[in-house]
C-alpha cells in the first residue's frame, strides 16, 4: 500500500531529499551453499540424530558409585580417614572438657561450702 502511494506520488523528507521505495522479493538459494557453516537445518537435524543414535549405540553403563581404580575413590577414602580423626580428636576434646569442667565445679563445691563453714 505505501509502495503503491509512493509510485503515485512522491514524498520529500524534512532535510528536502525524496523519499523512494521499490518492491522486491529476496532471492532464492539455489544449489550447494557457498559459504562455510550454511547448511540447512533439515540436514542439520538429520545429522544431530545420526550422531545421538552413534552415542547411544556407543553408551558405556557407568557405576554411580566411585570405583576402586580411580583417583575419585583415592581421594574420597583419605577424605573419610581424616573425617575419622577429626571426630576422634571432637570426642577426646570434649572429654577433657568435661573432666576440666567437673575439677572445677567440685572446686567451686568445696570452696562455697568452706565459706558456710566458717561463718
């Protein structure tokens, strides 16, 4: 419609240049593309599904679990040996905190009653 009006009559921009237009069609690719990376989708497509059924075919089943003979399981068995220290270390310093803190109530014990005494 603006094309036909424009065929009719003319338009001129504020800066006084005329404004122009023409209808075309973009062209249609023919043949083999030209240029490196154009490749249509459809081809796209047909190529991603060979290859997903390649991988599947080519699946190896893997264990959930590490596995003895990798550096997952090395790691993971020094990970639980140093977390067995460390909970030894907790339990015996707790210990002694509690030995500790029984000396001192006991002290604590002993030195109120002292001061009833000698009132």
């Amino acid at each position: 419609m603006a094309v036909k009006k424009l065929d009719e009559a003319f338009l001129v921009l504020s800066d006084g240049r005329p404004l122009i237009a023409t209808k075309a069609a973009a062209p249609v690719a023919s043949g083999k593309p030209k240029f490196a990376g154009h490749i249509s989708i459809e081809k796209h497509k047909l190529m991603h599904r060979s290859h997903q059924a390649e991988d599947i075919r080519k699946a190896v089943s893997t264990s959930h679990c590490s596995q003895p003979n990798t550096i997952e399981y090395e790691m993971a068995m020094e990970w639980r040996l140093l977390q067995e220290k460390s909970e030894c270390w907790w339990k015996e310093l707790y210990k002694q905190e509690d030995l500790e803190l029984d000396k001192v109530k006991r002290n604590h014990l002993i030195l109120t009653a002292n001061k009833k005494l000698d009132k």
